[in-house]
C-alpha cells in the first residue's frame, strides 16, 4: 500500500491495540467507540496482511508479526507527535497543556513547588502531573507517557537528551537533643546509630547505592517509602538520616534538628532531567526546561543568608 493511501491515525490506533491488548481498553484511551476501534483493526488487518491480534481463550494476543512491527510502529508515532508539537506556537499566558513529570517528592518540594509559584502568573492555565520515579519510567519516556524525568544521572537513559538541573550534597541529620551530634560526628558514632534510610525503587536511592560499596554498612532501624518522611522519623531519637542538603535546611527548622557533615567523603549527586530525543524541538517542553534552569540558576547566584 502507498503512504499517500494510508490513513496515519491507524498507527496510533496500531500502537495503543498493542499496548492494551483489548479493542474495548484501546478505545477508552482514544476516547473512541468500541466499534471505531473495531473498524481501525479490520483496516490494519486489511492494510498489513495480517491479523494484528488473535483471540486466546478470554485475551486477545498479538502475532508475530504484529510483535515485529511494534517499535517501529511506536517509534513512528512518537516521531510524528514530536513534529507536531516542535510546528505549533506556544503561548503559556493561553496554553492549556498538561505537562507530565516524574520525580521523586524531594525534587518536587526543591524545585518543582518553588517553579510552580513562579509560573502561576505566566502560565496560568498549565497542568503538571507529577507522578513518583518507578522502575518502568524509561519505557514510559519511550512510550511517550511522560513528557520529562528529573532524576540523578545514574538512573537515565544513556540514548536521550539530559540537562543538569541541580548538585546536591547529602548531610547528616539527627535530633537536637541527641548525644551524638553534640560533638563532632566521627565514623564510628555514625556507624553505631541507628538509622533511617529511604526505599522508594529497586534501582535503589543514589546515596544507599554508594554506601553499599563502603566495608561497614549502618545499621537501619526504619525504612520509609519516601524523602520528606525521614526528619519526621528523627525528634526524640538517637537515629541519624543522610539527607539532600536542600531538603534537610527546607524541614530542619520546624523539627528540631541539626545537620552536621557526614564523618566522611561523599560523592557529588548531579540531579538531571531528561526528555526523549523526539521531543527536542517541542517548544513547550522547550520552554518549561528554561524555566527549570533560569530558577536553579537563580537560585545558585543568590547571596547567602
């Protein structure tokens, strides 16, 4: 069959029958019929020679073929939104656009909380769904389901675009009335609390997978299933956290903690964000990916309190 023949929506349709493996699923995410979807597979089947997806049982499976035509078909798809969206005009004072973001609750107490207040006026119809990091957001990227990931770079996908965003040092943070920390923190006193970490991923976290190479390993009391529940796991124990710095100055105060320097060196965490190679030229994104930098920017050039 010829391109000019080909109606291109049915790559989209091509794409999410794939993905949800269900006429009726597949229809509800294009917001069409069920017989509209229906009619998109008769017309694939008829332009590919091929049944696309083959009833079994209870669930519809894809052929072989259709598994082989899958990437390319996504890819494609991915491609084209990227076209139309790098051709349209972007104005925030009238944009209606949802952006999605993954990012960890640290990240959207640092940054996106702060950018947010300052796009209100410029931007004030925009959406943004902040969704927390998972071990499939890359797929998601490819997929096209999310529009941007702020992660540390160890977590990133080597073939997309990345921008640094922020460094961040980790500190040590305990309660102020705790023994430890009323004299300079040594190893072995951080060694011999107790601890409370974060698991938020199978990836693990940046700081806990560099600790893991350390030859003495802490001693972990809790385990929280994010950031910003750490300090409040610390006033009136003896248990230490290593926190990001920014987050630890931002809930130190209210808590009645104290931050003091880990008893020895750590690495630089470099937090990035990054969007699909397709999308380079979304002005949108374009333009949110400023914002992001002019506010850390600005931040990094303000005098110190």
């Amino acid at each position: 069959m010829r391109l000019d023949q080909f109606d291109l929506n049915l790559l989209v349709a091509f794409d999410m029958l794939l993905e949800e493996r269900s006429v009726t699923r597949a229809a509800e995410r294009l917001h069409l019929t069920q017989s509209a979807m229906s009619a998109a597979l008769k017309r694939l089947r008829e332009a590919f020679a091929d049944d696309i997806l083959v009833q079994h049982g209870k669930r519809m499976l894809p052929t072989p073929g259709a598994l082989s035509l899958a990437p390319q078909v996504s890819a494609a798809v991915l491609n084209l939104r990227g076209i139309l969206a790098s051709g349209m005009r972007f104005d925030p004072s009238q944009s209606r656009r949802c952006f999605r973001i993954v990012a960890s609750d640290y990240i959207t107490l640092v940054l996106i909380s702060p950018l947010l207040r300052s796009l209100q006026r410029e931007a004030p119809g925009i959406q943004v769904e902040i969704t927390l990091p998972r071990s499939d957001n890359l797929e998601q990227l490819d997929d096209g389901e999310i529009d941007l990931i702020i992660s540390p770079e160890q977590f990133l996908d080597p073939y997309h675009p990345r921008e640094l965003v922020l460094e961040e040092r980790h500190v040590v943070v305990g309660c102020a009335t705790n023994p430890a920390l009323q004299k300079p923190l040594d190893a072995e006193t951080f060694y011999n609390s107790g601890h409370v970490v974060v698991s938020v991923s199978r990836d693990g976290t940046f700081i806990d997978n560099f600790l893991r190479g350390m030859p003495e390993q802490r001693r972990i009391e809790v385990i929280c299933a994010a950031f910003t529940q750490v300090p409040w796991m610390l006033p009136g124990t003896t248990r230490l956290a290593l926190m990001h710095e920014r987050l630890a100055r931002e809930l130190a105060p209210q808590l009645s903690l104290v931050i003091r320097q880990p008893p020895f060196a750590l690495p630089i965490m470099r937090e990035m964000m990054q969007f699909h190679s397709a999308r380079a030229a979304d002005r949108g994104l374009s333009w949110l990916r400023e914002r992001i930098i002019a506010m850390m920017n600005t931040e990094q050039t303000a005098p110190s309190a």
